[in-house]
C-alpha cells in the first residue's frame, strides 16, 4: 500500500508538471 502512495503522488507530481509545460506551450503559441 505504501508503494502505491508513493505512485500516486509520483504521478501528481508528473501531471502538475505536464500541466504547467501544456499552459506554457499554449503561451508561446498565443504569442
């Protein structure tokens, strides 16, 4: 069970990263 905590917040992690690298491509193409 701690191992599949552990993916989860990994995978959190990953998303919020995604997320912000998506809303800066969307930046740059606006510009």
């Amino acid at each position: 069970r701690h191992d599949f905590l552990l993916s989860i917040q990994e995978v959190n992690n990953r998303s919020i990263l995604f997320g912000e690298k998506a809303s800066i491509l969307l930046l740059l193409c606006k510009s």
